[in-house]
C-alpha cells in the first residue's frame, strides 16, 4: 500500500522541478548584428520597428501557441499571454501600423528553415536547437546558458 501511496502522490504533485527553457534569438548567419539591446529586441518583436540599420525590412518568425519558447517570449518580451498578443496584432493591423502579422510557425526546425533562408529574418527558438544553419544573437551581451539571460524560463 506504500508503493501505491507514494506512486499515487508523485502522479498528482507531477514533477517537482522543471527543467528551463532557454530561448534563443536567431538571425540568418550572414547577419551584421551579433548583440542587441532589450529595448531594440522588444521594439522589433512588436514590430515597432521594421527596418535593420543596415537596411532591409524586417522578416519576424514566431513560434505558435502553446510552445515553452512562446511562453518565454510572451512573459519577457511581450509581457502579455497569447490572447493579448493576438488583439494587440489585430490591433496593429487595424491601424495600419503593419501591413500582415509576423510569420507563425510549428516547429523550432521550421523557424530555422526559414531563417536559414532569408537574410532579414528573425525567430526564436530554444537554445538547445541551436546549429550552424542559424546564428543567435546575444542580448545586452549574455547568450543563452549564462548567467542573467534575458530568455530563460528559470525566474532571473
């Protein structure tokens, strides 16, 4: 009855710790910019901004709803849930402030297919997909895994 107990317990409190997800900003590898600041990635993430500096519009690739990479996004960056962000496009297209939603997609392979591809994308992904077909940006100067990083689930 012990072992039933106890399997019964561990089933209902589920995972005491859950392992972070670390989200990594990713540009094409012939991208010029290698580091950028809060500011500027939230003015491009709400596409506030729609133009490189070194020219070039903007190509914002996001994951769908219900990734752990979007939620990390949606709470540091976007600072509202899913909801929200939906009306806040809506919002945006209404005004005339863009002219069609960012790009949304399935899966962290098909962000980097993308990005891969199109020299004036952006995407995020979680920073355990990283590979040479994409290059990840850091963010006031922390990357992935270090200390103080911007896009982790784990509470900074």
């Amino acid at each position: 009855m012990g072992l039933l107990r106890a399997l019964l317990v561990a089933w209902l409190l589920g995972p005491l710790t859950a392992a972070a997800t670390e989200v990594a900003v990713v540009v094409n590898p012939a991208h010029p910019e290698s580091d950028i600041s809060v500011v500027e990635l939230t003015r491009i993430f709400r596409l506030d901004r729609q133009h490189w500096k070194a020219g070039g519009r903007i190509y914002l690739v996001i994951r769908d709803s219900g990734a752990p990479q979007k939620d990390v996004v949606l709470r540091h960056i976007y600072r509202m849930d899913d909801v929200e962000l939906k009306q806040f496009w809506l919002g945006k297209l209404y005004r005339g402030e863009i002219a069609s939603f960012p790009r949304v997609v399935s899966s962290d392979a098909l962000v980097k297919r993308i990005v891969s591809q199109a020299p004036n994308a952006i995407g995020f992904i979680d920073a355990s997909e990283l590979d040479d077909t994409v290059r990840a940006l850091s963010i006031a100067g922390c990357r992935p895994g270090e200390s103080g990083y911007l896009l982790s689930s784990a509470e900074n």
